[in-house]
C-alpha cells in the first residue's frame, strides 16, 4: 500500500527537513515526529524493518491537517497528505487506527455524517420546498459543517442567487449529505466509496453541482472519480460560480460594506482547486475599505487547523493551529476574518470566539 511512495517516503528521510517551518502541526506542537521529515521517516524506518508498523507510528499519520503547504516549500515539490492519507487506510485495515477514528466512524454510520444529527430535516427547516427539485441541472452542495454550523450562510447563498437573477439552481437534498472527506481522512477508504456511490445516485440528474465547501468541491472533482465513481466534471465552489456574474455587475450593490476584513484562503480552495483570484474579486466589488492580507496568503496560506481530521482526533491541537493563524489578524486595526469555508470558520471561532468571522456570502449579501 506505500509502496507506491517510496520516491517520497525516501526523498524526506535523507531531506534537511527544507519545509520544516511551513508544517502547522510541527509548529504547534513543537515536535520533530510531527513534521513531514518526521512521519515520513518513521515510515521509512518501518520500510527497513527497523521499527515495528504500530500505534504509535499510525498515531504519526493521523496528525497531518492535508494542509499540503510543505509542498510549496519543497524543493521536489512533495506531496505529502497522500501519503498519510494512504498509510491511515493501512492503520485501519491492520487496526491499528486511533481510538478516536473508530468513534468517530461509529458516530458518521448513525446520522451518515459527521455531525450526528439529521441533516436532512435541518435543510428542508430552513429552506422552502421550491428550493428542492430531484430533476434540477444546476445543484448547490452545502457540505454537513455548513448545514451545522452555518444555516444563515445558506440562507444568504440564495438571497444571493435570488438578486442575481439565477432561478435555476435548486439545494441538494441532504438525505447523503456528506462528501466522504471525513471518513476517507479517518482511513476509511472502503466507506467512503460507498459514501461516493450513494452520493452519485443523488447527483445523477446534475449536469454541475456547486458547493459551499471547499473540501465538499475537492471530493466530487477528484476523489470520486479516483474510486471510479461517476459525476459530472462540472464541479465549482460556490466563489468561481458567482465571480464571473458579480463581474458583469449583476448584483444589485446597495451600499459597500464598510469594514476592514482580512481574507484567509483555504487550503483546499487555493492550493487542491487553486482558486485565489475569485474570492478577492468578490469582495474588492463590495468593499469600501482595501481587502488586508495575511504575510502568508494565496499558495503559502497558513492552514487553520480544520482538516484531516485534527479536530475529532485532537480539538486541542486544531485550536493551537488556529490561533497561529489568527495572531496576524488581531494585531494593529480591528477586522474581521472573511474566507469562503465553513471549516475554516468554524476552527477559527473555536479559537477565538471574540473574533468575526465570515463567509464571503455573508459579506456580499449585506451589500445588497
Ligand atoms: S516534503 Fe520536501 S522539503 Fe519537506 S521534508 Fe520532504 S523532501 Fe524535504
Ligand atoms: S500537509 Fe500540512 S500538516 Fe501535513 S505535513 Fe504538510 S504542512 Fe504538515
């Protein structure tokens, strides 16, 4: 199963450990296992038989955000969360997974979600029945932590779509509400292709789906396929969707919005779809003050500490991750955190809940 790594598991073993300083993990926790050089060269060891494949290496794998940010600073350009993506499937088939990623599939199999709740009857609450069409072309995919957490981003989404004049795209029925990116970063590839196969049944009609969540568009365009399973290629998050009709000035803006934001780009925005210029774009069309930027943006974006699965299998560790991000944004002038993912809010709150923090709908919606 990592055998097909071998190129990269060696290649950080013998590395000066150049991307060092770019590994959020490796920075909060202050821990050399926990940086790429460190978990790849405990793979490595294990390779040569010099230490045994057990829970304390799997541990290793699983405390990796997928943030992919190393890359950027790597000389091979590595990819390094295919790797612990693939040696966590290989924790779980051995069973060697941590005991938090077997709650946490026990928890996704009773509601098929991460959130343990029905996600369904919130969506079909919160919108009226005109928004829900099985035979719809055009579908908009929340993604279960928007659901959750963020009911009001939702709403605002179709006050948005409503004063743009785009009538033709219905909200997904949510009743397989779920990407699988959760279970497919706990190791558990066999569930997640099931999760996919469902998910392909429900999408059968859509000729483009748009999403609400990063890593909900990164699964349907890529990782579905990568199981063999079928969807239409015509897969955008929900910024790329909107940029281009905000550009020709089809949104009816009222009044700027009148203060200072700072834009984080996600990881699974910018460096998997690598959308950087659209969300920047939105938001410079209805802000009156200029757009403040993290010193690490666009590609070098610090991850918040939201992915692979960190906050289920070590909240503490997510926090610290966020709260590195955020020290930038609460130095000098007051602002508030906009980004266009619901994970990424919903790490940074948990951070710091004195801190606003926004979707760019959100923003744009009270612009009009
Ligand atoms: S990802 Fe690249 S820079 Fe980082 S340790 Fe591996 S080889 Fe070195
Ligand atoms: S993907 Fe992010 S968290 Fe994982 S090893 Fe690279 S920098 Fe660290």
């Amino acid at each position: 199963m990592l055998k097909k790594f071998h190129r990269e598991i060696e290649y950080c073993t013998y590395c000066p450990k150049l991307c060092r300083f770019s590994c959020p993990v490796g920075n909060a926790t202050g821990n050399e296992t926990y940086t790429p050089w460190g978990r790849q060269s405990l793979l490595h060891l294990v390779g040569e038989g010099a230490i045994p494949w057990g829970r304390e290496v799997a541990a290793s794998v699983y405390r990796c955000t997928t943030c992919m940010l190393c890359r950027e600073y790597c000389d091979h350009e590595l990819e390094i969360p295919p790797v612990m993506l693939a040696a966590r499937a290989k924790a779980v088939k051995d069973k060697m997974q941590p005991q938090e990623a077997v709650e946490f599939k026990g928890f996704f199999a009773e509601q098929h979600n991460p959130m343990g709740d029905d996600l369904s009857a919130r969506l079909h609450s919160l919108l009226p029945k005109s928004l829900f069409n099985p035979d719809a072309q055009v579908v908009y995919f929340p993604g279960c932590v928007m659901i959750y957490n963020y009911p009001q981003t939702i709403k605002n989404t179709f006050r948005l779509f409503e004063a743009l004049d785009v009538n033709y795209v219905a909200c997904y029925d949510a009743d397989v509400p779920c990407c699988g990116v959760p279970l497919h970063d706990h190791g558990y590839e066999d569930e997640f292709k099931a999760n996919a196969e469902k998910l392909s049944q429900k999408l059968a009609k859509a000729k483009a789906v748009v999403c609400g969540c990063p890593s909900c568009a990164w699964a349907l365009k890529t990782m579905l396929p990568g199981v063999g399973v079928k969807i239409t290629d015509r897969i955008y998050h929900l910024t790329e969707f909107l940029a281009p009709l905000v550009a020709e000035g089809k949104l009816p803006i009222r009044r700027p919005y009148p203060k200072r934001l700072i834009y984080h780009d996600p990881c699974y925005l910018g460096r998997y779809l690598g959308v950087y210029d659209q969300p920047r774009n939105l938001l410079n069309e209805v802000c009156r003050e200029p757009l403040v930027e993290f010193s690490w943006n666009r590609n070098k974006s610090y991850c918040c500490g939201g992915g692979g699965g960190i906050p289920v299998s070590n909240p503490v560790l997510a926090r610290e991750i966020a709260a590195q991000r955020l020290t930038e944004a609460n130095e000098g002038e007051k602002k508030s955190v906009v980004t266009a993912c619901p994970s990424c809010m919903r790490a940074f709150q948990k951070a710091d809940e004195s801190l606003e923090v926004l979707d760019i709908v959100d923003v744009l919606v009270r612009c009009i």
